[in-house]
C-alpha cells in the first residue's frame, strides 16, 4: 500500500484511522469521502483543523469528485498540504507505543534485559517469556505478538 500511496498525489478514503495515519507518513493529501459514525467523526475533524485534507461531504460522490479536482487543480496547496501531512506523521509511533507498553507491564522482562545489556526483553522461549500459573504449569505468556513486539524493539525481524 505505501508504495501505491507514494505514488499517488492525493487519497480518497473513508476516515478510518490507519489509512490516515499511513497517509500522513506518505505526505498524502486527503479527501475524506465519509466516515463510520461515532468512532471515527473525530478523524475528519483532525484531517480539517490541521489542513491536510478536506471532507466535502458525508457519502456525496460528485462533492468528493470537485474537491479532488479542486485539489489537483492547485499545485501549491497540494504541496502546503501534503508539507502539513509529513510534518504531522508520527511514522515510529507503534514501535513507541510498543516499547512504553513493555516498560510499564512487562517489568520481569525489563529488568532482566538490564541485567544482560539488552533493550529489556528476552527472545521468545526464554524463561522470562513463560509464565506460572495456578497449577504450575508452564504456559506461553505471549505467544506470536509477543514475538513480533519483541523483534520490533531490539530492531530484529522474527524469523
């Protein structure tokens, strides 16, 4: 998908948070053509108040063809906009978001990353990386997201 938007000068797309923060990164001017009510109202707020796109209207095809159009039509302000758009991204937020999560609930972990030199999280199967349970058994804590988390914040791939 990133390829395809950094190849494109502006998106059309509903106002779902994921495609706009993708857009964002990108430098990707919007045009929010409708959005789920409730859950995602506050996105076409944002999208507007910080100018990096317009919604013309909620489901109207031919307002959503002439705001593109008016888009495309203005160089300078598809630049302003798409300048807006890559200042406003936050392209490592999820791994952020990931490795303050692990400091705050995985402080066994943690601690023991310290103890050998390393960001604070073990290699899955490690003994850190099970947990006890009431009867005692060894049971998988995290299984394959703990798996991705962990090769996002020491910057390995998983296998």
């Amino acid at each position: 998908m990133r390829d395809c938007m950094i190849a494109s000068d502006l998106l059309i797309t509903k106002a779902g948070p994921g495609t706009i923060a993708e857009a964002l990164i990108c430098g990707l001017p919007l045009v929010l053509s409708d959005f789920l009510p409730g859950q995602e109202y506050g996105n076409v707020t944002y999208v507007e108040q910080h100018h990096v796109g317009v919604f013309p209207g909620n489901g109207n095809a031919d307002a959503v063809a002439d705001a593109a159009a008016a888009l495309l039509a203005d160089p300078a302000e598809l630049r302003a906009r798409s300048a807006r758009a890559r200042g406003m991204a936050t392209p490592h937020a999820t791994a952020d978001i990931a490795r303050d999560l692990a400091a705050r609930f995985l402080p066994a972990e943690k601690e023991a990353g310290r103890k050998n030199g390393a960001r604070g999280l073990e290699a899955p199967g490690s003994p850190s990386s099970v947990v006890r349970r009431g009867s005692g058994a060894n049971i998988p804590k995290y299984g394959l997201v703990m798996s991705r988390l962990r090769a996002v914040l020491t910057g390995r791939e998983a296998a």
